[in-house]
C-alpha cells in the first residue's frame, strides 16, 4: 500500500493544485486531520488564515465606551458640576437637569426659607463646639488618662490640672474659631471650615509658645519679647488657609465690622466684657465679640432678604390677579 501514500505525499507538480484532496476542507479541520494523523500530510497550497478582527473589549461591544470629547468653543462646561466627565462628554443627558436643591428652593414656602436661615445659623454654632472639641482631643484625652491612670493625688483633686487645661483650650478654639469667622456662613465648603479649623489650632498653640517665653523671660529676669498680634489686625473676617512647610497664608472675607461702628450701649457693654484681661485675652476676647456681632446682622440682613421676596412675590401675584386667600389676610394685618 505504500504506492497510496507515496502519492498523497508526494503529488504530481501537474496536478498539484486539483488534486489536492484536502483543499476544500475548513482550516480549522484541516489542521486538526494533520495533528492527528499518523501520516503527516504536507499540502502543495499554503492554508490562507482566517481573517482576523481587531479585539474588542466588553464596553466596545456593547457601546458603553466613553466617545472622545469634541471641541467646544464655549469657555463655560456644557455639563454641570454634578458630572464625572466635566470635559462634555454625555453632555445630552445633562441637558434638562435640575440640581435638587434648586427643585426644593423652588417649592419651599416663605416660613420654610426663614427656618433654613434659622436653622442653619445654629447648626453653625453647634459646629463651632464640635470644632473646638476636635481640636482639644489631646486636652480630653488627657482628663480621661487622668482618670483611668492617673496618681491618687489627681484622683483626690478630680484631675483640677487636666480639667482646666481643657476648658481653657475648648473657650480660646471657640473664640479663634468665631474671630476667624467660622459663623459668617452656613452654606460655605468643608474645605474651607476644615481649614478654619486647622488655623484656630494653630493660633491657640502659637499663644501658648508665647505664654511660655514670656515665662521664661521673667524667670531669667530677662525682658518681655514683644510678640505680633495672634489674630490678624484686618477688620476683616479672616478666613485662613495652611500650605505646607509651616507657612500660612490668610485671604479675608468681607463683612466684619469694628468696635468704633458699635452703638454707645454696646460699646460699654463690650468694655465691661473684657475688662480685667490682658492684652492678647483682650484682643481675642475683642475679635470674637464683633465677629459674632457681624454673624447676626448678616443673619438679619437674609431674613431681610426673605422678606423682600415674599413681598416682591405677593406684589407680583396681585398685579396678574392671582392673589391667594394667604395674601389676603396678611394684607389686612399689615403684614
């Protein structure tokens, strides 16, 4: 039988190309009958390999890939800040979207405003004292040490030292906090009231470096160094930012106002207030007040807002003849 395979293997030049018994056959079957045959079969016609297309991925086939983004002329995004993709891209599905806040604003009734501006006016105080807490943790965490570790003498005494310690770094962070202006807003970002936070730190520390030099001058019978004012001197609010390196920077904020622009009665009231303290108490004592002062006129002054729209909307809706049994009554009590 050797004449049989001798040509299969070894077909006529002639007749090469049409009587190759396997040209028709599939690529894939072709290579599998030279695997497992124990004859190998050499063909005269080089198998032509499958086209190949170019790998997609799972998104690609799917057309979930993000499109390049186009070109825009405009210098303002065509997305809102609410986006991931803040370079225009899905920008036609963010073309009819609203904010949910702005929907809320929109539906919120006049008493609704007046007790956002309430509310939020306290919850900044409230902040104030969970700030001055964060950054009296050491203080804290000391009085509880004391109380869990300490010796029998601190026991005895309820651990004086560590509470005052304590009390005096939770009322000096809150007037730092509010001398930098931690109440002027309640609709600022958290970086900016995490940096405020940072900086009333830094301050309190400051003054306790210059409360031990000071201790140290007069132990050694050496003069007092003069030291510059804790709090900046601007009339401003001051809203502070830390970079590194242990440098600081401050940037103000408008709307403070001065101890000279105070009505006589709360200027001697103020007086009173810090009277018996030193320079630098004072000062801080000083800033806090006029700070929290400024804090409640601009209070007042978005109450004054609120109103002013009411009024400016019930104007509006008498004018068109669209006046509501509310506006109605409010008009005859004058309000």
């Amino acid at each position: 039988m050797g004449w049989f395979w001798d040509s299969l293997t070894k077909p006529r030049p002639e007749t090469s190309n049409n009587n190759d018994p396997l040209r028709k056959l599939d690529p894939t079957l072709r290579d599998f009958l030279q695997k497992e045959s124990p004859i190998k079969y050499t063909s005269s016609e080089a198998p032509t390999p499958p086209p190949t297309e170019p790998q997609r991925s799972y998104t690609d086939q799917l057309n979930l890939s993000p499109q390049p983004p186009t070109p825009s002329t405009s210098s303002e995004p065509s997305v809102p800040r609410e986006s991931l993709y803040q370079d225009g891209r899905y920008a036609h599905l963010w073309k009819n979207y609203q904010p949910l806040r702005d929907i809320e604003d929109s539906t919120k009734s006049d008493q609704d405003k007046l007790l956002d501006v309430l509310e939020g006016y306290r919850e900044r105080k409230a902040q104030i004292g969970r700030a001055a807490l964060e950054n009296c943790a050491l203080e804290q965490w000391g009085v509880t040490d004391c109380f869990t570790n300490g010796g029998f003498k601190s026991r005895m005494t309820m651990c004086r030292a560590e509470n005052k310690q304590f009390e005096r770094c939770y009322l000096m962070q809150a007037k730092f906090l509010k001398a930098l202006g931690y109440l002027s807003t309640f609709d600022r970002p958290a970086e900016l009231d995490e940096k405020i936070q940072m900086h009333a730190d830094t301050l309190y520390h400051r003054m306790l470096d210059q409360e031990r030099a000071s201790e140290a001058a007069k132990a050694a019978g050496e003069p007092i160094p003069s030291f510059p004012p804790i709090v900046p001197s601007s009339h401003d609010i001051i809203a502070t930012t830390t970079s590194s390196n242990s440098s600081t920077t401050t940037t103000a904020v408008k709307g403070s106002i001065t101890a000279d622009q105070l009505p006589a009665a709360t200027q001697a009231a103020l007086k009173k207030r810090v009277e018996g303290l030193s320079a630098e108490a004072r000062e801080i004592e000083e800033k806090a007040i006029l700070a929290e002062i400024a804090a409640g006129e601009r209070l007042g002054r978005q109450i004054g807002d609120v109103y002013r729209e009411t009024d400016k909307a019930k104007k509006e809706r008498r004018e068109k003849g669209k006046q509501t049994v509310g506006d109605q009554v409010s008009s005859w009590f004058g309000w």
